[in-house]
C-alpha cells in the first residue's frame, strides 16, 4: 500500500512538472511543445478522485493548446490539421467555448479561404522578401538590380 501512494506521489510531482513546462511553452508561443507537455502530463497523472480537478485542468489546458495550434496551422493553410486539432480539444473539453468558435471561424469558406495551401502562403513570402529586396536596391538608387 505505502509503495502505490509513494508512486501516485511521484507521479503527481511529474505531472505537475509536465504541467509547468507545458505552460510556459504556451506563454511563448511554442503550442506544439505545450500539447505535447500536456499529454505528458495526462499520462502520468494517477486516476484517483483527489486527482478530478487536476485532470480536469490539464484537459481544458490541453485544449486551449490544441486551439492555438490549430489557428498556427489555420494561417498557413493547414486546415484539415487545423480542424483536428481543434475537434480533438472538443472532446478533451465538450463546452469549450474557443475552440467551438475557432472551429466554426475554420470551417467558414468565407472567413478562411478554403484555396489557402501552405505552398501559397510560402510563394507570398517569397514575393514580400523580393518586394523588400528590390525596395532597398531602390532606395540605393541601384535601379537595374531593383527592376
């Protein structure tokens, strides 16, 4: 008996720490590292009733990550990712007002264009690295090497 309370207690410590690194990738802006932190932590944590709230937070945590992720990846074109992510947080957190909302934002043909592909938003990077290329040649007054 005292052995599985000594395991639960070890366990709940690395939970925490999962926890705890989870968050501060999150407040960096690193949302695949704090989904994975957070799914650590659910791994770890032990099933016991004092643990409910605990789990329950790590849960609701989880799924703000996967929304933030889920919007990264809606930026760039990766909208089918995007859906799973966030459908997976609603079933980590049923209510979960954001990600309902974000959900329904991507899968909106009017407010996420469904033609966005991550090869198109890497061409438009491309045209904004030559625009500024070609702007500083300009302003140089290098005008053969801005044309």
């Amino acid at each position: 008996m005292k052995k599985h309370v000594i395991e639960n207690n070890v366990s709940l410590r690395d939970a925490l720490q999962q926890v705890q690194e989870a968050r501060q990738a999150y407040s960096i802006g690193r949302y695949s590292e704090a989904v994975e932190h957070y799914r650590n932590a659910l791994a770890v944590m032990p099933e016991a009733p004092a643990t409910k709230k605990q789990v329950k937070f790590i849960k609701d945590s989880l799924a703000d990550a996967l929304v933030a992720k889920g919007m990264d990846y809606r930026k760039v074109g990766r909208t089918d990712e995007a859906i799973e992510f966030m459908q997976e947080a609603l079933t980590l957190s049923p209510g979960h007002k954001f990600a309902k909302r974000e959900l329904q934002k991507t899968q909106d043909p009017v407010r996420t264009n469904p033609a966005l592909s991550p090869q198109h938003v890497a061409n438009v990077e491309e045209v904004k690295r030559l625009l500024n290329l070609a702007y500083g040649y300009y302003d140089l007054a290098l005008y053969d090497k801005a044309i």
